[in-house]
C-alpha cells in the first residue's frame, strides 16, 4: 500500500507540473479562438504564427540574446568559478555569498540598478544595454552550477599535468574541462532558459524597436490571449525538450567513455602490479 501512495504521489506532482503545459500544446492546434470549446483539428496558428512580424522579430532578438548571453556567461563563469576555488577558504566563503547575493536580489531591483548604471555611463537603451543585462544576471547561476564539479574533482590532477609536461591550457583543455564539463552544460542550459524567460530585467533595460518575447507577450496579453501564442509557445518547449534529450544522450555517451577508459586505465595498472609480484 505505502509503495502505492508513493507512486501515486510521484505521478500526482507531474501531472500537476505538465498537465498546464499538455492543455497548451492540445489548444495550439485548436481551429477555435475560445479556449472553452474545440473547434477541430488545425495547424492555422503556425502558419499565421510565423507571418506575424512583431512575434518574428521579438522571436529574433529573444534568440540572439539567449544565446550570446548564455556564452559569454558560460565562457566568464567558468574562469570566475575556477578563480573562486582556488582561492583560500575564508576568501572563497566570501566570493560565493557575494555571488549568491544577485540570485536572491528581487528582479525589480536587478532591473532598476541596471537601468540606472546604463543611464549613468550614458549607454543607450537597446539591443546592447538588454545583452548586458542579460550576461549579469546568468554569471551567477553558471558559477553555481560549476563549483560542484570543481570540489568533486581531485585537484592533484591539474598539477599532476603539469609535471608531466602538459602547457597550461592543454592541461586545463585535457584534465579540468572532461571533469567539469557536466556542470558546463548544466550552467549554459541554465543561463539560456534564464535569458529566454526573463520579463523584468528586460523591461528596464530596453529601448525603443528593441523587444523580446516576454515583453511582447505581455503587451499582447493585454488584448487577449491570441491562439499563436499557443503555437509559439508550443514550439519553444519541443525545441527546449530535444535540446535536452540531445544534452543527456551526449553526456552519458561521454560518461561511459570516461568510465570503460577508467576501467582500462585500473586493469593495466593490476596487471603490472601482478607482472612485477611474479617477477
């Protein structure tokens, strides 16, 4: 019985977590506007979903910005969260709870400094200022997501590459990037839906003829929930969900690589230790 409620909790908590999401993907396909009554079977929605200009472009800018941001973030986090475990302890401390500090801060708040630094420094409001914004917010979540990996991995192994003759780049290329690369992945996923869902930050920081898909769909919900946001938004999570399908799959390829190359590596080791016990 107990085996059972807890099966039966599992599957309780998703389908409250996708049942939200399921309705949407059925109604994107809805011949109807009124989300009270099915209309039949349509793909109309995509169609007039991709002639609609103000979602192309916002679709446009959402993307460039995703992606650049999560990069850069992704490329600044990882030599930040490396300098930050190689620092002492105290001073380590004190590096992560002042990282940790701008994912607890408000968005309002985030939003609001960022909109007046950019006015300050006299940095026009735009694609750039909304960039910036963008990489700020994601360094913290990347470094969050690396420091793990960092304290997990054994940290002789990098000095030990470096008596055998190894440069220091080959041997952060060869030894820390295999060890921390789970962790990588994880931070750029994190910091591309952080970017592709962000209202707020963005809000503030934009500027005229500048707008991403949140900012639209706001502005458009206003007049009434429109059945190509269904469509758009339908689109969004296949593409999130085969980008992670792809993630996981490369990933555990690479683990079970790294772990027959291990075996191996601890199969000759026994059987020159034997070798040498005969001898």
């Amino acid at each position: 019985m107990m085996k059972f409620l807890k099966k039966a909790y599992v599957y309780l908590i998703f389908i409250f977590l996708y049942a939200p999401i399921g309705i949407l993907i059925i109604y994107s396909f809805n011949d109807s506007r009124s989300r009270g009554a099915w209309g039949g079977f349509t793909l109309r929605w995509y169609s007039e979903l991709f002639k609609d200009r103000q979602i192309m472009n916002a679709l446009y800018y959402t993307l460039a910005i995703a992606v650049i941001a999560s990069i850069v973030a992704t490329i600044v986090g990882i030599a930040a969260a490396i300098g930050i475990f190689s620092m002492k302890k105290f001073k380590r401390e004190l590096m992560l709870n002042i990282n940790h500090l701008p994912i607890l801060n408000p968005d309002i708040v985030t939003g609001i400094a960022l909109m007046l630094l950019f006015a300050s420094v006299k940095l026009p409001l735009g694609f750039l200022s909304m960039l910036l914004a963008h990489i700020t917010f994601c360094i913290p979540y990347v470094i969050l997501s690396i420091m793990p990996k960092l304290k997990q991995m054994n940290k002789h192994l990098y000095e030990a590459a470096l008596d055998l003759g190894a440069t220091p780049f080959y041997a952060f290329k060869r030894v820390i990037m295999p060890e921390i690369m789970p962790g990588v992945i994880t931070g750029f996923l994190l910091a591309l839906t952080l970017s592709l869902d962000d209202f707020v930050i963005s809000f503030f920081t934009t500027g005229n003829g500048v707008t991403n898909l949140s900012i639209t769909v706001e502005s458009m919900a206003r007049r009434g929930i429109s059945p190509k946001l269904n469509a758009l938004s339908t689109l969004m999570f296949l593409a999130v969900l085969l980008l992670l399908i792809v993630v996981n799959i490369r990933t555990s390829k690479d683990a079970d690589e790294r772990r027959e190359k291990n075996e191996k590596i601890r199969q000759s080791g026994v059987f020159v230790s034997g070798s040498r016990d005969n001898i």
